[in-house]
C-alpha cells in the first residue's frame, strides 16, 4: 500500500473487537497492513480492560454480535461516553435497521464488508485526529 507522509502510522492504535477469531485475525491484519498498530479483544469486556490500561487507542472496530456482558451496540455508546475522542465503526452481519441506535459520528459496515472501503474510512476518521476535529458524516 502505497503510504505518503500523510499516510498512517504506526504509532496510531486501532482496537478491533471481534469474537470469531479468524474474523479478528484477518481483522487485524488488515489493520496492520494499513500501517497501524493493531490490538485486538474478543468481547467488550475485553476491549473496555484494554481502553482502560491504554490511552492511545484512537479508532476501535467492533462487531455487534458478540457474547459478554454487552455486545458491540452498546459498547460503542459505552466508549463515545467515556472516551469521546475515539472514533467507531460499528460493523456487523446483520442488518441494522436503524442507525439512530448507534452513538453519533460512528460509521456501520454490514458483513462481509470491503476492506478497502473500511481502510478508507479509518483513513478519513484519523485525518481528522490529525486536523484537531472530526469530519462528521451527514
């Protein structure tokens, strides 16, 4: 991937949450190869004990369907109200119907998603970490 001086780095953190573990594998990957530093956890309990420990994830892309105490719905909402700076993108196999019950400035992906498409968007969201303000989607 071709990276100009604007391009990712990897001292920006991305978290992926995902409990089919070769999906978060490939997940993973895909991160990195971005040129990301990639972290992944396998429910939203797991995810909350690392944003906890670690002050330097900026992006998190989680599943919704996932066991645990809560799923990738309301963990999204958890993280917008603890840690608002940190952008979302929510995706998931099913259908979500209405958006609205995602957190405001998150981005939903059905599954199977394109990874370019998803690239693209963790691109456009960390731009505007770099430009001290999210360019929210209307």
């Amino acid at each position: 991937m071709d990276q100009s001086q604007s391009g990712p780095s990897s001292s920006t953190v991305v978290l992926v949450v995902e409990d089919n573990h070769l999906i978060l594998m490939s997940a993973l990957d895909l991160v990195a190869t971005a040129g990301y530093e990639s972290v992944g956890a396998e429910s939203a309990d797991e995810a909350i004990a690392i944003l906890e420990a670690r002050s330097d994830v900026k992006l998190v892309f989680t599943d919704i369907e996932m066991p645990g105490t809560i799923d990738g719905a309301k963990l999204a909402h958890y993280i917008r109200n603890r840690w608002p700076p940190i952008h979302l993108i929510v995706a998931s196999g099913k259908e979500i119907k209405d958006e609205s019950q995602l957190p405001t400035g998150s981005t939903f992906f059905a599954k199977p998603y394109d990874n370019d498409t998803i690239l693209a968007e963790m691109a456009r969201m960390l731009r505007a970490i770099d430009a001290g303000k999210l360019e929210m989607k209307v």
